[in-house]
C-alpha cells in the first residue's frame, strides 16, 4: 500500500481529526451532485509516519450544504460532532471499531444528527469545542454570532449566549473561531469574531470577561481570526494562564500569548475577570509573511502549528513564542485545518487542493532547554559572579 507525507484524496479537504494515534479522519467535497466531487467523511491509516490510502468513507449528501466543513471527535473517540458549509447545520459521527482497535465503519448517527438539525437548522455552525470537567459538553460558536452550549452525547440545549451586540454589522458577528479552556483554570471562552474582536467569556452565565486589545503594530489588519488555549497538562511546557491569538496584519501573520492574572472574589465569574483585568501580552511571534489560515495547539500545549494562505505549515514553540520547523509549500493553495495526534508527535495540515501533508514534531526538548531550568541556571550563574566579585573581601588578607 503506498504511503507518503503528503497525498491527495479526490476532493477538497476542509477538516480533520485523529481516531488513534495511528488513523486520522478527513473531511471535505465539492458540493452540489453536479461537480462530480463528493462529500465525504474518510479514514486514513497512518503508518511510519506516513499517510496511507483511506480505507473507510462515509458519505454526508449531495447538496452544497452536505459539505463537512468541520469535523470534531470527543476525547473519547467513539464519535463526534460535524459542521456542514453554509446553513447545513450539525450532525452527528459515529465510529465503530474492530476488537484490535482499528475503525471499523465511520457514519452519520441518526438520533444525534437530527437533534443537531432541531437545534441548527438554517444556521452556519463555524467552530465545535468540548469542555466541562467530565467532557460532557459541547459548544456550537455559529455564523450569527451566538455560542450555544449543549449536553453530550444527548445534545440537549443547556444554554446560548451571544458574542456579539446588535450594534455589530451582521457580517462582523459571526464565531470564526473559538476554544474552551481546560476545566482546571475555570469555565472560560475565547472567541474571535469574523469582525477581529477577540473576546472571553463565563459561559456558564454568558457574561464578557475581557475584550482582548490588538497589540500596537498589528492594529491596520482584521483584528484576531484565531485563538487556542494554553493546554493543562504534566507535560505543559508553555505558560499557563494564557490564549494564544492569531493577528494578520500588513499582510503577515502573527500569534500573540495573552496572559492573564490571578482574581480573589466570591463569585468564580467576578473572579475570572479581575483575573483578566490585568491581562497582558507576554509575547508575540511574527510567523510568516503570509496571513495565517488555521491553527493548532498540540494537546501536551508544547507545540502551536499554523497553516498559511500560501500553503505553508509552521510549528511554534509555546511560552516564549519561537518557530522551531518550517515546511513551505505543503499545500499548493491555502491550509484548511490542523489537527495534532493524540499523542502529539505529529500533526496533519489539509488543503482545498484536495491534499493531507502529514509533520512530524520536533523532539522534546532536554532538560537545559526548559524555559524554568534556564531561568534557574541563569540565577546560579549570577549568584556565583556575586559571590566570585566578594571573594577578595571575604578572604583572611581582604581589604
């Protein structure tokens, strides 16, 4: 079976996410019946770091709006949920597996899916999260601008709120992208709108936490059109208590770490956004000299990749923002999505040009390259300067 870093796969491809750590699904197609191109739910084995021919595929309609757009899987991999272009709503993913462990059939579930259309029906669904402490909740950010917040795997509402105020033009309010934080730092959004406004929320209440600045210098383009945060886990290697935000500007892109500070108040939301009053930007990354399209943040939260307009792939580290690989032109038009292995050695970038190009991560970095173990060392070494410059002092015959 032939295998590679980067192949083609008969449509455009808009989405993607990992079943194991040795299969990821793609998403794509070219709409209406008449293209000739169709719409479509893939399995893809991965093998040696490479990507094989798709063995399983499920097919989401015949109509401009059964294109999978965005596909996410829930931590626990049994399923998921699935945005359709234009007003196409939400659907649900099944997926089945052998006893070893290999999908087995991948399909639309059809209690999900039509309690997804009841609650999305003739709405634009851009972005889906999961959250909550046990994984139990689901979140539609959708093209009006409004985030609902449903129960999972019922999907049932348990409540909606907007990012955005009437007095915004239509056009600007829509979610363009969004992410839930991990539970351990509190029940936190952050939006960024198809306006640029990049925003954070209690979702719990629905109330606004901060409205996040764009840095001086980034200011002449859209505002922010991305935004991941800081994942919590033992292998954090950035900072925590921070959002990583995407800003393209005069043409280039940008990822900017906001960091925000620590709330004392009776009430959790009250003290989440003292917290966030005293946010600032504790660093920024020009990534390329090209608008960023998509990005990602690896679930160790050490790594950022992003996809540009150019087709090509970066990966970042995270903290102190630096670019660590660099592939240029893994896509012959602009990267469509991202998505990082569970494990979080590899990530997979897809195109419009119907292609997957498959990077491995850097190594993990040693243990003198730790942000923490710098700091410790650089205070050492200051501390013996000190006391090197107080010898003559200190000694028996010091004047």
């Amino acid at each position: 079976m032939e295998s590679q870093k980067n192949k083609k796969f008969g449509c455009p491809l808009y989405s993607a996410a990992w079943a194991s750590p040795s299969c990821v699904v793609l998403a794509g197609g070219g709409g209406k019946k008449t293209s000739g191109i169709k719409n479509k739910i893939l399995a893809v084995p991965v093998r040696n770091g490479a990507l094989e021919e798709e063995t399983l595929a499920c097919s989401t309609g015949e109509t401009e709006f059964d294109v999978p757009y965005r596909l996410l899987l829930h931590p626990d991999l049994a399923g998921g949920l699935v945005a359709m272009a234009g007003s196409g709503g939400c659907r649900s993913v099944e997926v089945a597996r052998a006893p070893d462990g290999t999908l087995s059939s991948i399909a639309l579930g059809t209690e999900g899916t039509a309690a997804c259309k009841r609650l999305t029906a003739d709405t634009g669904v851009s972005r889906i999260c999961f959250g909550g402490r046990r994984m139990d909740s689901a979140f539609l950010g959708l093209e009006d601008g409004r985030v609902l917040v449903l129960s999972y795997p019922t999907l049932e509402l348990k409540g909606d709120f907007a990012t955005a105020g009437s007095d915004v033009k239509p056009d600007d309010r829509g979610v363009k992208d969004m992410d839930v934080a991990p539970a351990s730092v509190g029940p936190m959004l952050v939006a960024a709108s198809d306006g640029g406004k990049g925003t954070v929320w209690h979702w719990p209440s629905g109330k606004m936490l901060a409205e996040l600045e764009v840095p001086p210098g980034l200011k002449p383009g859209r505002g922010y059109s991305g935004c991941r945060f800081a994942r919590d886990t033992d292998d954090m290697f950035g900072e925590p208590n921070t959002v990583y935000a995407v800003v393209n500007s005069g043409g280039t892109g940008s990822v900017v770490a906001w960091q925000w500070g620590q709330g004392a108040a009776e009430d959790l939301d009250e003290a989440l956004r003292i917290g966030w009053s005293k946010a600032r930007v504790s660093s920024r990354l020009r990534v390329a000299n090209d608008p960023i399209t998509c990005m990602e943040i690896s679930p160790s939260g050490r790594w950022i990749a992003a996809g540009t307009s150019e087709g090509d792939l970066v990966v970042c580290r995270t903290g102190r923002l630096s670019c660590v690989k660099r592939v240029r032109q893994a896509h012959m038009v602009f990267a469509t999505a991202l998505a990082w292995s569970p494990d979080g050695s590899q990530v997979v970038s897809v195109s419009g040009d119907a292609s997957a190009y498959l990077v491995q991560a850097p190594p993990p970095p040693g243990l003198l390259q730790r942000p923490e173990v710098q700091v410790i060392l650089a205070l050492l070494i200051l501390l013996v300067a000190v006391l090197l410059r107080r010898l003559p002092a200190l000694s028996p015959g010091g004047s």
